[in-house]
C-alpha cells in the first residue's frame, strides 16, 4: 500500500508547506556608517527582527522563464509578494536580477544547474527603503533553495552569494547588508568582515518609513562624485566618519543615550555633506527630535527611505515617538532593542 502523501499546511503568511523549501530572513537598519562604507570606513548595524520575509519554493512545474506579480501585503509601506520561475540557464530582468544572480552561483556549485523552481515571496520588508529588502529576499531564496534540494549552505558561501547579487541590484555593495541580514545580532562591519558587538540593554530605536522610495544606486554615485572631485576633502570627511562610527560603538555599548543621541545628529550632518539626505528625511528628523528624540537621522542609502531614531529612557518613549513621527507622516514605524530584537 503506497505511503500516504505529507499533509501541506499554510504558514501565517499563507505560503503552503509541506513538499516544497522554505526560507526566512529579516531586514537590518545601518547606526553609523553608511555610504563611506563603501569606500573602507566602518559601519555600525542591527538587524531588524520585526521585518522578515517568508520564501517557498517547489520544482517548476515547466521550463518556462516568466515573472507573474502576486499580491502586494496590505497597508502603506508594508512590503511586497511576487511570484515567478527562476531558471539556472537564463537571465532575469530589473528587479530580479540580484536574486537570479545569487541562485544561479549557488546552483553550479551544487552541481544541478538545470534545476528550474516555481518561487513564491511574501516580503514584509519595504522595498527601496534602506532595509535590506534584496539582500533579506535573496537570503531567504538561496536558503529555501537549499531547502528543496537538501543542500547545507555555509555562512561565507551565503554571504559571497548574497553579495553577488547586491552588486546587480545596487551597482557596487559594500557587503554590510549581506553580512547584516545574516547576522543575530550588532556587528561591527569594514571591507567585508564583520564581528559582533554589543548595545547595552538601554538604548531602544524607532526606525520610521518616510514613503518614499530610496535609490542606492544614485545616492552610491553621487557620494563617489563628492569624494573624487576633491580629494582633501574626502580624507577629511572619511575620517570624520571613521571617528563617529568608533564613538558610537562606544557609547552604544556603555548605553550612554546621550552621547549616541548626539553621535545620531552628527552622522546625519556628514551625511547631509555627502548629498544624500532629502527634505521627507529632514522634516521626519525634525519631528523625532521635536518629539523628545534624543538622535535622529537616515539609514540606508539615503534620497529618501527610513530613519533611525533613539527614544529616551522613559518606558513609554519609543510608542509614543513612533506615534509622532506617523503623525508627521512616517508610513511605518518599528521599534526595536538596541539590539535589533523586536520590542
């Protein structure tokens, strides 16, 4: 008598389970650092715990090459789904192309590059935002992938796999949301290592989601023209960001809130010197520090995106920040631990 067929069962994000692979990752948020990452300073980041995305996959059920759109999640800035077909031997357009990318290495080197897979996202981290939103989808793919095809992905081969599909999606990538969205807690990043630190128990975050879409690409490009067109001055800003990003580990580790509040207000002006702040960016930042924030600025890549602000000590502090900054027109708030867990 045949066995009896595995039973499918539907996770909270209604993706079916049972014989297919599945994979998760989560979203990260950048403290200190970003953009003269890319050219060898540090960066400080968390992972953001409270934005995840679900990934199933299962063989194709033909060859074909084609992308179909799934329902997008609900509600303003709350992520995205699609569904589309992922094929070894060929390409993939804009948008999937980092994913594509990363698939296609790690399916060479499993040795079954012919392997084609029907991929089902469901994605409650908004895109363009300076969350990590590829990096997180395409984790989540290669570690569903895995999944279907019994494979053991170790860390490095994930993070260069990630990586690869960062420089399609964003031009040059630093690594800092590869190693990010794979890490379980604050890391230390420079020139593709990471290691982990610590945030004392303290500090507490509220990341606010302007509404409008971020373009790393261009802010990437137009922090490179400043930087080349004048040498002197791009010593004198990359140390000022190596200093800020040293202090910061500091403080945050001492849970000295007002310290890092201030480091928050300096990165922000650096920032602001590279050209990659934006006037939604800049009235949130204002309305956070209004509201009792004790440091406020932009994370990711800048040109609109999300903020990262530190609450004061009080225990109601980080709701009624995050109420304030959607009162000014934030279209999401999380609040986290310093460490990135949700809160």
């Amino acid at each position: 008598m045949p066995a009896d067929k595995p039973q499918s069962t539907v996770s909270p994000h209604g993706i079916e389970t049972g014989r297919c692979g599945t994979g998760v990752a989560h979203a990260k948020v950048i403290v200190a650092g970003e953009h003269t990452v890319v050219h060898g300073t540090p960066a400080i980041a968390i992972p953001l715990t409270a934005a995840t995305v679900e990934v199933s996959v299962h063989p194709a059920c033909d060859r074909c090459d084609v992308t179909e759109d799934a329902p997008a999640a609900p509600g303003a800035g709350a992520g995205f789904g699609c569904r589309f077909t992922v094929n070894a031997s060929t390409g993939r357009g804009p948008g999937l192309g980092g994913v594509d990318t990363a698939v296609r290495a790690a399916l060479r080197t499993w040795g079954i590059a012919g392997a084609a897979m029907d991929v089902v996202v469901r994605c409650d981290i908004p895109p363009g935002r300076g969350l990590g939103s590829s990096a997180a989808v395409t984790t989540a793919v290669l570690r569903a992938v895995a999944d279907l095809h019994s494979r053991r992905i170790d860390p490095e081969s994930l993070y260069e796999w990630v990586q690869c599909g960062e420089h399609v999606a964003h031009g040059r990538a630093s690594g800092v949301d590869a190693r990010a969205v794979l890490a379980s807690a604050p890391i230390w990043f420079q020139r593709g290592a990471a290691r982990r630190i610590e945030i004392a128990p303290a500090i507490r975050w509220v990341i606010a989601d302007s509404g409008h879409s971020a373009d790393t690409r261009t802010a990437v490009a137009r922090v490179r023209h400043a930087l080349d067109r004048d040498p002197v001055r791009a010593r004198r800003l990359l140390a000022r960001a190596t200093a800020l990003v040293a202090a910061a580990a500091a403080d945050l580790a001492a849970g000295r809130l007002r310290a890092v509040g201030c480091g928050l207000v300096d990165c922000q002006g650096l920032l602001s010197e590279l050209g990659v702040s934006a006037p939604a960016l800049d009235h949130l930042i204002t309305a956070a520090l209004d509201a009792g924030a004790l440091g406020a600025k932009l994370t990711g890549g800048g040109l609109g995106g999300c903020l990262l602000a530190l609450a004061g000590p009080d225990p109601q502090a980080p709701a009624e920040l995050a109420a304030a900054l959607r009162a000014a027109g934030a279209t999401r708030t999380w609040c986290t631990t310093g460490g990135g867990d949700r809160w």
